[in-house]
C-alpha cells in the first residue's frame, strides 16, 4: 500500500471516473492537475517530447459527456499519454532519435485511436531513448529522462518517459511499447505497474514480431482498465488477435492452489544481484504462505539464445540505420552505432543461425511454464542504475545482457507483468514479474491484484520539486 492521493493529479482512472460521475471535479480539473505536475516536474525529468494543444478541448468535451450523463467509457476525460513511437497523426515519430525522421504521421495508431475514441485526454507523448533499444532514458532527440525518485537514477526504457510520467502524476494511465522488457524493465526500475500483453492482444503499427502496445500504471486496476479499451483487434496489424470476451473488472483470485514456478536465474547475463534476488523470494513466500505451491525452476534461457537475439536485432537495426539519409545516420547515437555496425559483414548463414534462436527462446519459455499456471522472477538483475548511461554495463558488447527475463517472454508471447514489490537498502524500487500461460492476461492481472495486496508498506510517491524543502539530489 501507499498513502492516500491528496491531489487530483494522483488520483486513479476509476477514481476520477467517479469523481466525475459525481460531480465532485470536472476533467478540465483534472487536467489543470496534470498540467500543474507537468510544469513542476519536467524541468528535472524530462518525460514529454510532445504537448498536446488541443488536451483542453478534449477535457471540456468529456466534462459535458459526463454532465450529460453519456459517457463514451469509463475512461473519458482522464489524462493519459502515448510513448513517441506510438503515431498520432500530424505530429512526427523520430523514435526518440536526432538520426529519426520529422515526416508528421498519417494517422493514429491503434493504441492512440483506442483511447481517443474512449474518451480519454491526450495530454501528450513521452519520450524513448534512440530506436527504443536502450534500457535507458538517454536520447539525441530528447535529452535524458529521469526518476522522479532521484534525478540521478535511470527510469529504465525504452518506454522512459512512460514511466517517469507515472510516478510524478500526469495522469493515471501512460501507454509504453514492449519488444524486449521496454514496459516491464521501467516499471521495475520506476516502482510502477507494467503490464506487457500477450502477443497481438493489442494491435500495433507497424506490426512486427515480438512488439506489443501497454499500459504504465500506478495499480493494477489501472492497467486493467487500459486493457479494456486497449485490447480491440484492428486491421492495420496483421498479427492482432481475434475478439476475445474477457472480463477485465474481475480480478479477484485465491491464489491457493496456485502452481507458481520461480525463476531467479535467467541463464544469461549476469548473475541476479542479491536485493533483487532477495525481494523475488520474498514474494515467493507471501505467496507460498497464502496457499500457492511455489517451486524453483532452472535458469530460463542460455547464452547462446540470447546471443543469438542480439545478433539478429544489430542485423535488423543496422539495416533501419542504413535506410536513412546518410546525414541523419551520423546523428544516431554513438553507442547504438557501435553496436549496430559490429553486424556488418554477418553472412546470411549466420543470420539464419541468430534468428533460430528466437524459436528456440520460445521454446524454452513454452518448458519452463510447463506444469505451471504463472512464473514469478525478476524484471532484470539488477535495481536502476545511473541514469547518464544508455545500459548498465556501459558496453555495446554487453547491450542486451540485462534483458534475459523480460525478452523471454517478449519472443514467446506470453503475458507478464511488472509489479513493484520492495526497495533496496538505498531506496531504489524492486519489482517482480509475473507470466502466464499463453492469452492468459486477465489471470495475470488477477495474480497481481493478489501480489498488491500480500506485499509490504511502499514508499510515498515522491512530491514535486516546489514541493520540497530541498532542491531534488
């Protein structure tokens, strides 16, 4: 638990839902609300690339749906925003890179129309670090992004300032993209809810293999309330999935019974560091301890699949590189250069050979729930980090090492949640994550509801900076 909202800023969606059922505050508030954290904090955190001029009109519009009585959902007239490589139409998409390119987009994509039609108030689009291929708030187009919880600390990406959004209150409801861990890994770096879909469950454009559209959210709840007006199919992306009727208000679940399969080990990367570790056991306890059966598995993955991946994405990413104009590649970021251009040269057989490994990472994740209903193991191995550096290790060899976790369940599909859980002994946020079998997300949710409610006292949200007694460290 955390204290009580004290502000509109800070309230919930279902919160301000009722609220403005009620009559109690307006959206056009609500949105003064958002506007007044936005201006308090971006000055330290960096977390918009974008505003949205017409947010006020959008506000008023819900105000007299709600006076009227005719509200297009529950989530009308409350604030969210979309990541940068979420399109909007009319402004531009540069993937948080000086290297990207300013041609304003055709139209909304899924995500962005899901929500517009909903009702809900764009009040702008967070940034993303370069190509969204850092774990990291560092971006030529946009500066660094930071933690509200302290300015030196990385909020994790690639869905940064989808995160950092979330802690400081613009609004309940943030929506981040997730390929490899770019929900999750900033959820848990930012103590926040990061909800990463199954596979097609929320259509994305352009669609690709392994990329899936979620929420950023303070409660669980929340990010249950995204999914709702999230998870519609939509034509633009061939890989969506069908309509499907799945409760997403009911999450109540006895988590006795539970077959859980703990994970501390991913099987690549570095070793899981001893807080995290620690606090991933301890959730394992609770559960253990209120009825679930916990048992610990081996590592999920090997070096070789994740080498593999990170092979095939340098391949993919340096041919993004060499599509555009030479002038814009020399603004790309140094070390996503070098990391990119050490691909070159890779023969096709090599190819074929690092891109097997995705089948074989879906493979690995396909056994290691076997005999299960829900995995639970670290987001990363590690708690944040500087948040001057594009990784942890600082090293293009080692871009991807951190991600043995998260990308597993990203290459095979299945839903998975970051939840925050505890802190380390110098406050960073720890979250764990939480799998489901394959198209089974209102379960995870529900597994997380029940997380929520078994763990410990969290933190207060951090105040903003004029709020403070002392200038952020």
């Amino acid at each position: 638990m955390r204290a009580p909202a004290q502000d509109l800023a800070d309230l919930s969606a279902g919160e301000l839902a009722s609220a403005f059922a009620t009559g109690a505050c307006s959206p056009l508030e609500a949105l003064q609300a958002v506007h007044a954290r936005i201006e308090a904090w971006e000055p330290t955190i960096n977390a918009l690339c974008h505003r949205n001029e017409d947010a006020e009109r959008q506000a008023a519009a819900a105000g007299e749906r709600w006076q009227a009585g005719r509200p297009l959902s529950p989530l009308d007239g409350v604030p969210v925003t979309v990541k940068e490589n979420i399109a909007t139409a009319g402004v531009p998409t540069p993937l948080g890179s000086a290297a990207g390119v300013l041609t304003p987009a055709a139209r909304d994509a899924p995500a962005a129309a899901r929500l517009k039609e909903a009702g809900a108030v764009l009040v702008g689009k967070t940034t993303m670090p370069d190509f969204g291929m850092l774990t990291s708030g560092v971006s030529t187009r946009n500066g660094t992004t930071r933690s509200p919880w302290n300015p030196a600390w990385n909020p994790g990406g690639s869905s940064s300032g989808a995160a950092a959004a979330t802690v400081a209150g613009y609004g309940p409801i943030h929506i981040g993209t997730d390929i490899g861990g770019s929900v999750r890994l900033p959820g848990s770096f930012t103590g926040v809810v990061g909800h990463k879909p199954s596979f097609g469950r929320v259509p994305v454009s352009p669609p690709y293999y392994a990329r899936v559209a979620g929420p950023l959210t303070r409660t669980v709840a929340d990010a249950a309330r995204a999914m709702a007006v999230l998870a519609q199919p939509d034509e633009v992306d061939f890989m969506s999935l069908p309509p499907q009727d799945i409760d997403w208000e009911n999450l109540e679940m006895d988590v006795a019974g539970v077959r859980v399969a703990l994970a501390l080990e991913g099987g690549a990367g570095p070793e899981t560091d001893p807080e995290v570790a620690g606090a991933v056991r301890s959730a394992a306890d609770a559960l253990s301890d209120a009825g679930a059966r916990v048992a610990q598995i081996r590592p999920l993955i090997t070096e070789t699949m994740l080498t593999g991946l990170d092979r095939f994405w340098r391949v993919r990413s340096l041919r993004d590189l060499r599509a555009l104009p030479p002038e814009n590649q020399e603004r790309m970021l140094p070390y996503l250069r070098a990391w990119m251009e050490d691909a070159a040269g890779m023969s096709g057989l090599e190819l074929f050979e690092a891109f097997s490994q995705l089948e074989a990472i879906s493979i690995a994740a396909r056994d290691a729930i076997s005999g299960f209903d829900y995995i639970l193991s670290p987001v990363a191995p590690m708690a944040t980090f500087s948040a001057d550096l594009p990784s942890p290790g600082n090293d293009p060899a080692r871009a991807l090492e951190h991600i043995a976790f998260t990308v597993t369940f990203s290459i095979s599909g299945h839903p998975a949640i970051s939840v925050p859980w505890s802190t380390t002994a110098d406050g960073r946020p720890i979250g764990i994550q939480l799998v489901g079998r394959r198209f089974a997300d209102a379960p995870v949710l529900a597994l997380a509801v029940a997380c929520e409610r078994l763990r410990g006292e969290l933190p207060p949200w951090p105040q903003p900076p004029a709020s403070r007694s002392q200038p952020p460290a």
